[in-house]
C-alpha cells in the first residue's frame, strides 16, 4: 500500500518525532511510504529509512505547500494521506479536495482544540475555526492522543464519533534506557548530586508555564532548598525567561540548556520532572520522564497529562499558573524520600511502542 505522511519538517518536536517513527515502523513492514515535508531542515532526517522517499514541498510555511500537494495528490495518486497537526491537517484535507483524489485522508490531532483556540487572537482564530470546522469532517479517520482529547473533538467538532480512534504516544522504552546510559554527551552538564536536580524538556513557549516553574523555585528557594533547575529546549521566550531568572535572583540555580538531540542523560540523573503547561496534546517529554522513573509534578491542563498520570495516581498535579501550589508539592516531594512511585510500569501496560505502531498500521491500512 502507498501511504504518504505529511509533516511541516524534521525538527524535533514530539508530533514531528512520533509520525517518523511510523513512516520507519510501516517501511519496514513493506509499505510504499512517501514523507511529505513542508521544509527540509531539523536533526529528525537523520533517524529516516532509507527505505522511505523524502518529497521536500520547499514552502517554508505549511499553508504556501497547498498548491504542491494538490500536485502530488494528481501525479503520485496514495492510497492513504496521514498528517499531524493543525495546518497541516487542513491543507492535507483541501488538497485532496480539490485535486479529486480518492485516497483515504486520515489526520491525527496532537493538540486540544478547544483550548488552543481559546488563545489565539480574534481574526486569526475566526480563520482557523472556520477551516478546522469545515475540513475536519471530512477527512475518513481522526486519531486523538488521549480520551480527553477525543471528547473534546466530539464537543468541538460534528464529526462522527466513529472516524475517531484513540492511539496513545508510543514510547520505546529500550531505546530510551540506551540514550539515557550514554556518557559524557558534549554540552550536557552533569547533575549535582549534592542538589535535588529539576529538569523539564519543554520549547520555549509561553504556553509551556515556564514563568510558572521560575515563581516557584523562587518560592522554593527562600525555604532553604539546594537545588539546581535545567530547562531543556529552545524557543522565543527565551530572552525572557532568562530576564524574569535574573528578577528572581534565580541565576545561581538555574540553566537554560537549549535542544539537546539526546535529553535523556539529564532526566535519569534528575530528582523531579516539571511539566507546567497551559494546555497539551499528549507530552512525549512526560511519557519519558515516567518510562525513566522519575518522580512528576505537573499542571492539570486541558489534554491528557491528567489521564497519563491517572488523575494523581502517578504523579503530583498542579492547577494552571499556581506557582504557589507547584512549590509547596516541590518541597513536599524533597522532604518526602516515600514520595517516588513507579511510574515505569504504567508507561509499558499503556504505551509500548510495538503494539502502538500495530494500532496505527490497522487505523491506516484496514478499510472496509
């Protein structure tokens, strides 16, 4: 079966990670698989089969690829079309509208619509609404990340219930005990062990709570906690975070690393994973930290952290921008050596990477 997979480019955010695992994962199990970038640039090319034909659109931005993919619909004629994220998903859906295709566009959405647009400004949400609206509806399948985010498109959008299946973010965890034993990786720092070490993998966004964390270490801070905070990720926020660090008098005890091709070095070695999102799809970074045993704390946002951590169960949970409330779990975490929970055995009942790729082989490939 042709099956081509839509992505905006290779760099390394956890929709663009996950969707590459499934082109290399179905490649091998003999499809015909065509990646389909709007821009060719970022580390995750590096991690492509060779087996699997690279198609850059050359666009730069996802919605100037409209044109080519109506293109590529007309000449290459798939079988099945799989896109991620918003803009993507709608092009991918327009695209095959207008070029007449017969092919099976399956999307799969990687965030929580209802909140997402939430935030946005008045005309650009007014755009975007209307398109997601009236194009989602019409792709075959709608693959939600988590039951909160299927409910919430069932609420949000008229779309059959039926297209939408729910398929958790795989998470290999053999792979990820590998990267996290490898040693002296240059630029990474190695954790204090004299310190309790908090580190959160994250861009830099607002939507990412940052400001959030630094409050509460500032908080953490004037009780007398040793502690050393590593923010793992890059982003335009990144001037400002550092000023806001500055305010705080945070700068002894705080670090902003960048991207780190490979993280996890960083999170085996820390004490606590810090998650203070405003909303979220379902966080590849999350998933990590649990598969490596790390005691969490995170926001209860709008997505499926929540449901990951089993409303607590797993983890401490924290209201949206309550800086106050994240540095009292902070403390409690540090004062509490009874506090860890294995966290592990959850991520390989719910997310083992095999049987999740088999589910995504059977939503893209099975059709009566």
């Amino acid at each position: 079966m042709k099956i081509a997979i839509f992505i905006p480019n290779f760099l390394q955010g956890g929709a663009e990670t996950v969707m590459v695992n499934i082109a290399n994962y179905m490649a091998d199990m003999g499809h015909q698989i065509d990646l389909i970038v709007a821009e060719n640039r970022g580390p995750l090319k590096d991690i492509v089969s060779e087996k699997i034909n690279i198609n850059n659109l050359n666009c730069g931005r996802v919605i100037f690829s409209l044109p080519k993919l109506v293109f590529y619909f007309l000449n290459k004629k798939p079988d099945v079309f799989f896109s991620t994220l918003k803009e993507n998903n709608v092009v991918a859906i327009l695209a095959s509208i207008i070029s007449l295709s017969k092919a099976k566009v399956v999307i799969r959405e990687a965030n929580t619509l209802s909140e997402e647009f939430s935030r946005e400004s008045k005309l650009l949400q007014k755009i975007k609404l209307f398109l997601v609206k009236f194009l989602y509806p019409r792709a075959d399948r709608v693959v939600a990340l988590s039951f909160h985010m299927k409910n919430d498109i069932d609420n949000f959008l008229a779309i059959d219930s039926k297209k939408i299946k729910v398929i958790y973010n795989p998470v290999n965890i053999e792979r990820l005990d590998e990267l996290s034993k490898v040693d002296c990786i240059k630029g990474n720092p190695i954790l204090n062990p004299a310190v309790k070490n908090i580190v959160s993998v994250a861009r830099l966004y607002k939507s990412k709570g940052y400001d959030t964390i630094l409050h509460a270490l500032s908080l953490l801070k004037k009780k007398g906690h040793q502690f050393h905070f590593y923010a793992v990720g890059d982003g335009p926020e990144n001037e400002d975070l550092v000023r806001l660090t500055d305010e705080l008098q945070l700068s002894d005890c705080v670090s902003f690393l960048g991207f780190k091709k490979n993280p996890f070095s960083i999170l085996s070695n820390a004490d606590c994973f810090v998650l203070a999102s405003h909303y979220e799809g379902m966080p590849n970074s999350l998933l990590q930290a649990m598969a490596l045993n790390i005691p969490i704390i995170c926001s209860d946002s709008p997505g499926a952290s929540s449901e990951v951590l089993e409303r607590g169960k797993f983890g401490y949970l924290f209201p949206v921008n309550d800086y106050e409330c994240l540095s009292k779990l902070l403390d409690k975490l540090f004062s509490n050596d009874k506090a860890k929970v294995d966290t592990r055995t959850i991520i390989i009942k719910n997310h083992n990477a095999d049987r999740i790729m088999q589910e995504y082989t059977t939503t893209l490939t099975s059709w009566d």
